[in-house]
C-alpha cells in the first residue's frame, strides 16, 4: 500500500547525540569493529595503506523461509531498510512488509497470520488478550524513537509555533464545523481556511496523536481527510495553502523542500521536532518510541532470530530512514529480551515521557 523507495537512504539528515554502535557491540559481545562512516579518516596502518581495497561482500548464509510484517507504516521504513541490508547476505528469505496500520497489524499478529508487528505505539490490552486467546506469546521491542510532527504547506508564512493548546483547537471534536479558519485559531493569522490532513482510525500515529493533544486516544473532530498512508497525507498538505497535517518525523525529512515543521510549545516554549529534541524528551508531547512485536514461536526459526537482531546490529539505519536511535542505556534490556526470548510488556498505559531504559528495566505483564 505505501511504497517508501523514495527515502534516500545514502543521505542523513539527522546526528543522534549519543554514538550507539559501540554500545551495542559492548552489549552483544561483538568483537567487530565498527565501520567508519564516509569520508572519516582511518586511523589504523593497515587502513591508510589499503584505501583502495573494498571490503568482499557478505557470504550468502545458508538461511531461507518468508518472514511476514504488517502493521505501522510509521515504523515500515525501517523494516524495509533493514530488510533490504539483510537480503544481502541471506538471499535466501523473503521479507514483505506491509502497511495496514498499527491497529491493522496487530489484527493480523494476535490472529497468528504475521511474525512480525510494526507498531507506531505500545500494544493495548484488549490486543493483548487476543494474543492470548489465540495463544501468540509476544516480545515487545523497541527500534527507534520518533515525533510526530505537525507540517504545513510551505505558502504559510504565519504559523511558526504553536502550542498544544491551539493544536487541541485546531483538532477537537468540539472544532468540528465550527473552526474552519486559521484566523479562528489566532486573531492575528490570516482568514484563510484549514484543510486537515492526518492518519487514519487504524493508525498508531492517530492513537498517539490524538491522546496527547485531544487528551483522549481516538477523540478527534470528523470533518478531515485520514489515511493510514503517511504519503497521501503529504500531498494533501502539499496541495493546499491552509492546510495542515500530521506524521512521524521521518516523512517530514524526505518532503522539507515541500512542507513547513511547526515548532511546538508543550508549556515549556517552542520546540522544533530536531534528532536532540526528540532524544532528549524537550520535544513533548509528541515523542514516542517504535517498536516491533515478534510472536516468540517466530522467533524460534532461525531465519526470524537472524532478521530481527539485524534491527539492532546497524544502527546507522535508523539515522538513515529519519529517525532517531535508541539511547545507549535502553540497549542491554532489548538485547536481553531478544535473546532470552522475554514475553509481555512493559510499555502498555506507560505515561508519555518516561526514559524508555526505565520502562524497559518494569517487570513484564
């Protein structure tokens, strides 16, 4: 359904403020060094006299079968990122990765038709019971931290910042019909009428969303276009002066030539959605972790174990796609989960900015 081929993954337009891949090779045991970025100086002897030598390509493993992933189209430019750079050492699996939605997906997973679920928000409890009906064991993973970020068309020259509150007004159901100007917003904006774009009831991106600004998951006015396709989205944004829309931040970086990010002042001043602001928490209400959901008899094949410890054995990828990588601090209790294979949660009804380190460190349920 959502086609992300058009992330350009060969440009990173986000610096992490921590460096994670020696933290994850401290956790995993590794003893490969990491590969420097491009244009960094080696600074080994062996390196500076071998600068013309390309490293060989990966022996192709022995590994085969078809892994299944659907759910968050949030979350699916990683999956596909780190499914193609997994292809190129196991040719022999086949990774599809679909875009149902959060909610879509985790139909599909606690059904017991998928392995693997993206997600764009922690699983909630009447999801978990169906996993348990149907007898899927679930490891909850986190990947990457995202924002969801507010966008406008690039003719607006009037919002630059606006605060929860106004958003709230914007986007309450009490709005519905009733604000349909920007001037209705802010006396001093222009008469121009909104047209609002978002994500539709399906969506991880309108639970989260929608409970962090209209206080209430799944609360939010009726008169606007919604889509689980993020791109869809983007061009109704793109094709009208008044409009607004919303989205993880990812989408954003691939189309800033094309939209306009608001800051946003969640009481605390206004605070754009940057890689900082996000990792650090400033940027509140609208940071949340992402995650993957593996049913843990998947896991059991080795062709799933290989694929989702390559979440976490480049890191790089997740800069690449847009997002923000995982503090070093939350990397041992992921790789714990992973190993050992840990059912439950612990990021269910979890309030919005905890340090995911001490989300991960609860006992799970």
């Amino acid at each position: 359904m959502m086609s992300k081929k058009s992330i350009n993954r060969s440009v990173v337009k986000f610096v992490a403020g921590v460096t994670l891949a020696s933290a994850l090779a401290s956790c995993s045991g590794s003893s490969t060094p990491t590969t420097p970025t491009t244009g960094a100086t080696a600074t080994t002897p062996a390196a500076t006299q071998t600068t013309a030598m390309k490293d060989p390509a990966p022996a192709a493993s022995s590994l085969s079968g078809n892994i299944t992933i659907d759910g968050s189209s949030t979350v699916a430019p990683v999956s596909k990122a780190v499914a193609e750079d997994f292809a190129k050492s196991n040719p022999g699996v086949k990774v599809p990765v679909g875009t149902s939605g959060t909610g879509g997906g985790f139909k599909k997973f606690c059904a017991g038709d998928i392995d693997i679920s993206n997600a764009s928000r922690p699983i909630k409890k009447a999801e978990a019971e169906d996993c348990k009906k149907n007898g899927v064991e679930f490891v909850e993973l986190p990947i990457a931290i995202d924002g969801l970020t507010v966008v406008v068309n690039k003719e607006n020259t009037w919002a630059k910042c606006l605060t929860t509150k106004e958003l709230n007004t914007i986007w309450s159901p009490d709005s519905e019909g009733k604000v349909t100007n920007w001037n209705q917003v802010r006396p001093d904006f222009p008469n121009e009428p909104l047209a609002l774009f978002g994500a539709g009831a399906d969506s991880g991106t309108f639970d989260y969303f929608t409970e962090a600004i209209n206080k209430k998951s799944k609360v939010i006015r009726k008169d606007y276009q919604p889509s689980e396709d993020d791109n869809i989205t983007i061009k109704g944004v793109q094709g009208s002066k008044g409009a607004m829309g919303f989205f993880g931040v990812a989408y954003f970086e691939e189309n800033a030539k094309t939209l306009t990010a608001l800051e946003v002042d969640g009481g605390k001043g206004c605070v754009a959605p940057t890689a900082e602001n996000i990792n650090s928490g400033k940027y509140t209400p609208l940071s949340r972790p992402l995650f993957i959901y593996v049913s843990k008899k998947s896991l059991a094949r080795p062709e799933v174990k290989a694929f989702v410890d390559y979440y976490y054995k480049d890191l790089k990828v997740v800069k690449e796609v847009g997002y923000v990588p995982l503090p070093a601090d939350a990397m041992p209790k992921i790789l714990e989960r992973v190993s050992s294979a840990k059912v439950g949660t612990t990021f269910m009804d979890a309030e919005a900015g905890v340090p995911i380190a001490e989300l991960l460190a609860k006992d799970l349920k």
